[in-house]
C-alpha cells in the first residue's frame, strides 16, 4: 500500500537557538518539520515532564526578579507554594486543552511531581532568602535574568536563564529542573557554550565558567575558556552549513534510532522512522494500520502496514483516545505493543496519515 506522507514546508530559519541546535545535531529531518509553524504546532504538544519545567522556570524568574521581595519570612514557603500550584494550574489546562480528547491525569499523579514540588519550592525559598540577606542580589556582582541576546552575523540567538558578571569576568547559568541532572552531558555544555558566545557579544570580559544549577539547589560548575566557545560556534556553522545543503537539494537526513525518536514529536508521521529496519526498536515503537474496527472511543483494531516484518497481522488497540472512522490509515505511537496488542495511555498519539 502506497502511504501519504504530509509534506510540511520546509523553510532554512534566519536564526538559531541553543535548544533548536541540539535539535539539529540529533536529526536534520525533525528540525525541518519545525521550521513549519503551523505542521510543527499539530504535534508539538509537551508533556508533563516540560510542564513541571516550565513552572519550575517560571517561579524561579519570578525570585530572581524580586517578587518575593515584601514577603515576612514566617510566610515565604506558602507563598511560593501558592505561586508554583497557580503555576502549574496553567499548565495542566493548556495539556488539557492540545491533548484533547485524551484525558490528562491530574498534577499530583505526575510521576516525580510530589519531588519536582518539593524541590521548585525549597530553592524558590532559599534563594529569597539569600537575596533578602544580600540586600537583593543572590550573588556577587550583577545579574542578568532571561535576557534574549542575538547574533545577527552568525544567525544565532539566545536567552540564558541567568549570566553573571564579575569585575573578573562572566558566568553563564542554566536552571535544570529534572530529577536525575547530576552532571554536564554534551549538549548542555554545548548549549552554554553558545550562550557564552552571545554574552561575550556584549562584554569585553573574559568567560569564567559554566554552570547547571540543579533540581535541588546545588551548582554543577565547569571550566571552559573562549577556546571551547570558538570549538562549538565552528561547529554549530558547519551543521548549519550542512543542513541548508540538505534542505536545498530536498534531501534531508534522518537518524531513526530508539535514543533519537524517543522524545521525537514527528515520529507518528516521519516515513524514515517507519521504514527503518534495525532490529533495536523495543515495544514502544508503534504501529502504522488500516482501521478494520472500532469497539468503543478508546478501543479499535487496525491491519498492520508498517513496520514491515508483520504486515497484514492485526493489532488490538486499547486505552487510547481516538475519533476514527472505518478504513482510516493511522500511526499509533508511545504506546506498548505485545504481540498482537497495543496498550495505550492518555499521551499515546494516534495520527490520520
């Protein structure tokens, strides 16, 4: 059976961030499709994991913007409390409303929400704390908080979570909400590597070091010096470089690998993805089918297509909101597959192709 692929218009962006160049490095092809507005908004919904994160982000701004400022001591933690669950409140309806008609579990069922909570709110507070006993300032010399800097000739643009300036020189921050961030892994070095470029963009200082600053409140630091910018900025130009290339001769690579795909919002309609044939795809890769029958709203059967070792075997799905119709083409992914049946959850994709 022939399958239709979307087609989203690919555009070469005028500038890059840090996270959209991490991106690129794991997979020309996926930053293609989000170079799309409209194509990319269809399946780049989020999660709960980027939820927490967004809030988490959010409240520390908020600190570090001296909101707290007028707040007794005796009522920091219930105010930053108060502040994280409005937060997450809006986070939980707007993955109501892109995951519809899917039904999203409530905050306290988030795995790692009751830690994520904990840990947001005791760094909020401490970090008060410290600026309060500071006269304001959390740390010796200035601060710049979530300012956007951009690098017209290089098309590079960014927006570090905090830089701090000494009379010695700067410091780049990055605020890392997951539980498990115990250390630099090569794309965060890399990411900071990029802020530091933008930030020497608009100080004669030196670049002093890199830092995560973690979950629970604590400082990874690394030392690095305008040698290992320069590194990362060459790089970054050649992969650029390379992926106009790509773009303007309409071939565009993929990587389809477990680790690649796995937080891939495009797998569900990137054809490279389906039509690989390694044999190091778990459970979890999906199933592309024709709809031969609809029990109930979370409940179908499909005829398989895609991958190809089994095609024409039938597969269950359960648990998996849908609005299908007979004969429908779909893709079914981040669902577990057994044999002949896909168990689903609320964030299970089922896509018309």
């Amino acid at each position: 059976m022939n399958l239709t692929w979307p087609e989203p218009k690919i555009e070469i962006p005028e500038m890059w961030s840090p996270s959209s160049l991490n991106v690129l490095r794991i997979c020309h092809l996926r930053s293609a499709y989000s170079t799309d507005k409209d194509f990319s908004s269809k399946f780049r919904r989020g999660n709960t994991y980027s939820s927490m994160g967004i809030a988490s982000h959010k409240l520390s701004e908020k600190v570090w913007k001296n909101q707290f400022r007028d707040v007794d001591d005796s009522e920091i933690e219930a105010k930053i409390s108060e502040e994280w669950a409005s937060l997450i409140e809006e986070e939980f309806k707007r993955l109501t409303s892109v995951w519809f008609p899917a039904k999203v579990p409530l905050p306290r069922d988030w795995p790692y929400f009751a830690l994520t909570q904990v840990r947001s709110v005791t760094r909020a507070s401490s970090e008060v704390r410290r600026r309060l006993a500071n006269g304001g300032n959390g740390s010796v010399g200035s601060v710049r908080i979530e300012q956007k800097i951009v690098d017209p000739e290089n098309g590079l643009q960014g927006t570090p979570d905090r830089v701090v300036i000494t009379n010695d020189g700067f410091y780049v921050l990055d605020l890392k909400t997951g539980h498990a961030v115990s250390e630099f892994s090569e794309n965060y070095r890399r990411q900071l590597l990029i802020y530091a470029h933008l930030v020497s963009l608009t100080t004669s200082l030196p670049l002093l070091g890199i830092g995560l600053i973690s979950a629970g409140g604590d400082t990874i630091w690394e030392d690095t010096d305008q040698s290992d910018v320069e590194q990362v900025i060459d790089d970054v130009k050649s992969e650029i470089a390379s992926f106009t290339a790509e773009v303007q001769s309409g071939q565009i690579k993929a990587v389809p690998t477990p680790q690649n795909c796995r937080f891939c919002p495009y797998k569900p309609v990137c054809k490279q993805y389906w039509q690989d044939l390694s044999p190091e795809w778990s459970d979890y890769r999906g199933v592309v089918g024709r709809v031969v029958q609809i029990s109930d709203e979370q409940t179908f059967t499909i005829e398989q297509i895609l991958p190809s070792h089994s095609p024409g075997q039938l597969i269950g799905i359960s648990n998996c909101s849908h609005v299908l119709q007979d004969a429908d083409i779909v893709s079914v992914t981040d669902g577990r597959l057994r044999g002949q049946s896909l168990r689903g959850s609320w964030y299970t994709r089922v896509v018309k192709l």
